[in-house]
C-alpha cells in the first residue's frame, strides 16, 4: 500500500520515472527479445490500459484482430474464409492474395510518430505527457525508435499506431476484403493487377508516413489454390492445414512433455479449427501410448 500511495504521489506531483527494463530472450518459436519493468510501472501500465483500451477501441476497424476483446485468431482465421469464399464467388473466380509482413515490427515503431498520433485523441496534455513517457522509456536500435514486447501498453500504441494504416487502408484504398493480426496482414481480390497496384501504394505509405518496410520474404501475391501461408495455417479454397513447422514443434512438445494432458488438450484444441483429423487421433494416440509420432 505504502509503494502504491507514492506513486500516486509521483503522478499527482508529476514527478513520476519510468524504470529500466530487464531484458531476456524467449523462443516462440522464434527468437524474440522480451523486456520487462518493474511492478510499480506494471502497476501504472494496467491503469492507463483500462481506461484507454475502452476509447481507442472503438476507432479501430472491425477487421483487425490482434490483442483486441473478442477477437483473436480463430476469429481472424473464419474471417478470411468468409472473404475468400465472397471473392470466390462460389468457387467461380481465382482468389488472389497479397500477403504482407512488416520487418522489425516492434523494434521500427517512430516514437515521435506514435506521439502525434495518441494527440489526435487525447487533449488533456498530463496524459499525454504520461503516455510519452511510457513510450520514451524504451529503445531498440535508436533513440525514439521501438516499443518493448513484455509491456501492457505496447499491445494497445502498436494498434492505435497501425490503426492510420487501416484507415488508409479502408477509405483512401477503399480495400473491401483486408483482415490484419498485429504485423501481419491480407487482402483478397479476384483482381491481380489491383493487388499489384496495392502493394506499391501500400509500400509507399508505411514508408512515409509510419517509417515501417515490408519483409521481402514475406511479402507476395499468390492464388489461394496454391495455399496461402496465414497465422500458422497453410489456407486453400475449400480448406485450410497446420504448417509443417507447427507440427513438428507440436509433436516434439508433446514427445518433451510425455503426452501431458494440459499440453495435449492445447494442442487438440489448437487443430479442431482445420483440416487435421489425422494429426488430431495421432496425438491422441502418443497421449495413449507415450511413443514417438514419425
């Protein structure tokens, strides 16, 4: 109680300090470089999360799904089976789809850019001083540049920051079928040359005016026929398959964890949204057996 009354004092007085992080990698299953403060900035974070949250979700599109109540990836994942099938017409047309990747996503972000933006919606200038500090407490490869992945706060700046894309998105490109899940981001059209125009346009605007470049080795064009690799699933017309990747890593996590029931449950859930019948009794069966799955 006494650490909460003086950074109540800290705040009234407006003398709060955010403290540095600790840094520490984890592999998910990909490198990713996690930073972590303190209890009483935690503590902060949470408020300003609540009362934020409330506001700044309601500017945002329907169609984005990261980090957001009652979205998600499943949610997500039904989604573009909604639009590919729409674009489809029934299985009469081609779908093509741009599927686009930002690199360093969370180490890119311009601090100074995310600022102007939070001004658009907040006049109460003790908040914003607030939340810049927050912001201005981190930084990746430069000073004003990027946001920490183990804070509260970042889920909501990086949305509210990627919330100007959507927009344009939306009203300048007036795209119809878009779905995006954090950095990650479709569009369906039965239209290739629209799509190629698209991806010139959009290149154009994260560069300018978010500071962000598209992964050259995530970003194409591609029939949905041929399977479209989106949020851990391999995507085709009429159904859609777990990555190869994600099932080995499955199947080595639950050979590592001796068929655990919590780990094999995750994972059954996990695959009931898809096409993977086989990989479900195979799983089921190591949880029986405990044996390896070849």
């Amino acid at each position: 109680m006494q650490n909460i009354i003086l950074l109540h004092d800290d705040l009234v007085n407006k003398t709060y300090t955010h403290s540095k992080y600790e840094a520490f990698t984890i592999s998910d299953p990909k490198l990713r470089n996690i930073h972590k403060t303190s209890v009483r900035d935690r503590l902060l974070h949470r408020a300003l999360y609540r009362q934020l949250y409330p506001f700044f979700d309601k500017t945002f599109i329907s169609d984005s799904f990261s980090c957001r109540v009652n979205k998600g990836t499943h949610k997500a994942l039904r989604r573009f089976r909604v639009f590919s099938n729409k674009v489809s017409k029934n299985n009469t047309k081609t779908v093509w789809v741009l599927k686009c990747d930002i690199r360093k996503f969370f180490a890119s972000i311009d601090q100074l850019v995310l600022i102007e933006i939070i001004k658009k919606y907040i006049y109460d200038q003790d908040i914003v001083s607030l939340i810049s500090r927050i912001i201005g407490s981190f930084s990746s490869t430069r000073k004003g540049v990027g946001l920490p992945l183990g804070n509260l706060t970042s889920q909501l700046l990086v949305n509210i920051y990627m919330n100007e894309f959507d927009q344009f998105v939306k009203h300048t490109l007036k795209a119809k079928y878009y779905i995006r899940y954090a950095d990650d981001f479709v569009f369906l059209s039965d239209d290739k040359k629209w799509l190629e125009s698209t991806l010139s346009q959009i290149t154009t605007f994260l560069e300018e005016r978010l500071h962000f470049s598209l992964h050259p080795n995530k970003t194409f064009i591609q029939t949905l026929a041929s399977g479209v690799d989106f949020l851990g699933w391999v995507h085709f017309v009429d159904h859609h398959v777990i990555r190869t990747v994600t099932k080995r890593r499955m199947i080595s996590v639950i050979e590592e964890k001796q068929g655990k029931e919590d780990v094999v449950q995750s994972y059954l859930g996990l695959l009931s949204h898809g096409n993977a019948y086989r990989l479900r009794e195979k799983i089921k069966e190591m949880k029986k057996e405990n044996k390896q799955i070849k």
